[in-house]
C-alpha cells in the first residue's frame, strides 16, 4: 500500500502547481517529465495514484495507462487522466484505456484534492482485499492439508481398530465352539456370546460410519449409479430392520403409493441412507410404538413447478427432539440430548445427509416433542425413459 502520488506531465509549470497543492495536504509527490518517465518511476516507486497527462511527447497517456494495465506488480494503482478535453468521447476513451478518474484541466484545488483522496482510498481498499485473499488462499491451503491429514490418519486408525476387531471376533467363535465341544455351551454361555458378537458387530459399525464419513467429506467417496426401483429400494431397506424391530416389539409400516419410478441411484448408498433413519427410528421408539416407511411421488411447487420429486418418509412415535436441537440434527457429531442413551458416533444423520445431496435430494426433519419424529428424503425423480422405436419400423399386426 503506498500513499505516493506520481504527477506524470510534461508541462513543469503544471508538475510544480500540483506537486505544491498535494505536499500541502500531506501527500509524497514524485514527478515524471514524460510518459516513458512514468512508467519506469511507476515501476520502481509503486504510487498509490498517477495523475497522468493525456498529451505529452512520446508515448501518450493512454498508451502509459494501457501498460501500466499490463503490469501486474501496479494492478492496485489509481490513474487519474489529466486532460483539456472534456467532451464526452474523450473521457470514454481516457476510461476505456484503463484509467480510473478524469479530471479536466485546468481544475480546481478542492476538486483535485477530492480526487487524490478518493483514489487513494480505494487503493486502500484494494491492497486490503488483495492480502484478504491472499491469506484466505493461504488458509485454504492450509485447511486442505488438514483434510488430507485426518483423511489419512482416519484411514490408518480405522485399519488399527479393524484388525484387533478381527482377531477379538476370531477369538469368540473359536471360544464358542471348544465350549460346544467340551459340552459346557449353556443358553446363559451362548447368551454371553451372542451379546459379544451384537457388540462386536455395532463397533465395527461405529468405525465403518467414521470412514464413510471422512470419505464423503474428501470427496472420495463416488456413486455407482444403476436404474432402482423405488418400490424394492422400499422394500429392501424394511425388510434389512423388520427382525430388530419385531425382537423390540415396535410395528414396522411400509406404505408405497402406486406407480412408483425406477430412479438412477447408488443402490447400496441410497440404502444406507434409508437404514441409518430407519435405525435411528427403532432404536428410539419404546416398545409398542410404530414405525413407518412411507414412499411417494410429488409434484414441485412454487420455483421447482413442472418438477417431480420422490419423496421417502421416516417416522417414528418415540420421544421426539427438542426444537433447539432440530436446526443442528444432520451436523457431524452431534446428538440431540434426548438421543444420546445409546452408543454413536452421531455421523448416521450426517452421512445420510451427504449420500442425499450427492443424489441431488435433501434432506429434512420434523419433530415434536411426545409425538415422534419425521425425517424426510426428497430425491429428483430423474426417471428412465424408453429409447423411442426407429422412425422406419413397422408396427407387429400378427397378420402373416
């Protein structure tokens, strides 16, 4: 940033005026005699403001504005373009080469000073929003080798749980069955056992939710699309839950509505998607509650008319989220205070969040306290359509 004014103008009556006007007021005033003058002192010194004259032997004012233009290392300077032309096309013409004021001589000693500081504050300016972005360039920087580093670290960490979990669960079934083979495998025993492997499952669960997530955050994570139907991608994901519904005595619901596309979605994300809200949905519901998967299509509204949407449903009558906790739900790692009974992660809301946007969707919730809860999928309905039969074919009539 420089507060230097640089007076290029081959008249050295009017250099001494000007110069003896802008040093009254505070300002560092160099001279140039002539455009080639100018641009090597512009060069060197850096002013904040040129007054550059448009008449002058050599190369003329705009042909030095033009090439300061040029010079990356003076994109912050001001030109202010002096000149006894004042009609319309001359200012055109003076703004049109670059510059960034034009002051008609001769001039006034209030407008020329009102002029100088007017170009030096926005040279201010533009000094300061270069360094702004320059340092948030550089934290960009910094923030993207951050994300590789934990993306690694994460990697490494999940392939050192993965291991020890491996070997513990080894270790279970060869456990279980020499105590089947010496006789002593009781329903107490295979009840021990079977709450290990339950727990043993759910942390390896826990761990893969930690690399997905950190996959989807890096953009590592790609979809395999495939045409789905909506009614199995329905169906697939109740059929995945009915059992741990059914042991905990929740009713589980599944509603299609008729005439349901085929969309081009990753099937096994998608379904991990449903999975995680319908997890959430039992795991939360007491016991006699119910549970229901609901799929529709709908009709845009409003800026989305003439759209089609398939819209999937998740609701559950357990205890509900507080509305403070609703505007954070799908954040990565939080946990709304009334869900934090069980072990997680509280990356299932967020991943499902990431795994919708990829498909183009978003994703929602509604909820009441001592009602239940719905959370909602609403995905493009981008639906296949049949190639069109060739112009010269000939329709079948069964005529021989």
């Amino acid at each position: 940033m420089s507060s230097t004014v640089l007076i290029v103008d081959d008249e050295a009556t009017l250099r001494l005026v000007f110069k003896k006007v802008l040093t009254k007021a505070g300002f560092t005033v160099i001279e140039a005699t002539d455009g080639e003058d100018g641009l090597r002192q512009a060069n060197e010194l850096l002013p904040g403001v040129m007054l550059l004259d448009w008449v002058m032997p050599g190369l003329d004012g705009p042909e030095v504005c033009r090439q300061i233009r040029a010079n990356p290392k003076l994109s912050d300077s001001q030109i202010i373009m002096l000149s006894s032309r004042g009609e319309l096309d001359d200012r055109v013409q003076g703004l049109d080469a670059g510059a960034d004021d034009y002051l008609v001589k001769p001039c006034e000693t209030k407008e020329l000073l009102a002029r100088v500081r007017s170009a030096l504050r926005i040279h201010e300016l533009k000094h300061q929003l270069r360094e702004q972005a320059t340092q948030l360039q550089e934290t960009v920087a910094k923030l993207e080798e951050l994300a590789h580093q934990r993306e690694e670290f994460t990697a490494v960490l999940v392939h050192d749980i993965r291991s020890p979990l491996a070997t513990v669960f080894g270790a279970f079934e060869l456990t279980e069955m020499r105590a089947e083979e010496m006789g002593i495998l009781d329903d107490d025993l295979r009840k021990i056992f079977q709450h290990g492997y339950r727990t043993l499952e759910h942390i390896t669960k826990l761990v893969n939710e930690v690399l997905d997530f950190s996959k989807a955050e890096a953009g590592g994570a790609t979809l395999e699309l495939a045409w789905v139907p909506v009614r199995e991608l329905i169906e697939e994901s109740a059929a995945q839950i009915a059992l741990t519904a059914e042991h905990k005595g929740i009713t589980l619901r599944t509603v299609c509505a008729p005439n349901l596309p085929t969309l081009l979605l990753d099937r096994s994300k998608m379904l991990r998607a449903v999975g995680n809200l319908l997890s959430n949905a039992v795991k939360f519901t007491p016991e006699g509650g119910t549970v229901t998967l609901r799929a529709e299509q709908v009709e845009g509204t409003g800026v989305n008319a003439g759209k089609t949407f398939v819209v999937i449903h998740v609701e559950d009558t357990g205890p509900g989220i507080p509305a403070k906790d609703l505007p954070y739900i799908f954040n990565p790692y939080y946990q709304a205070r009334q869900r934090t009974r069980q072990l997680g992660t509280g990356l299932g809301l967020a991943i499902v969040q990431r795994i919708t946007a990829a498909h183009g969707g978003q994703a929602s919730v509604q909820s009441t306290e001592g009602v239940g809860t719905a959370f909602t999928i609403t995905l493009p309905a981008v639906m296949r359509c049949e190639p069109p039969a060739p112009e010269n074919s000939v329709p079948d009539t069964g005529m021989g």
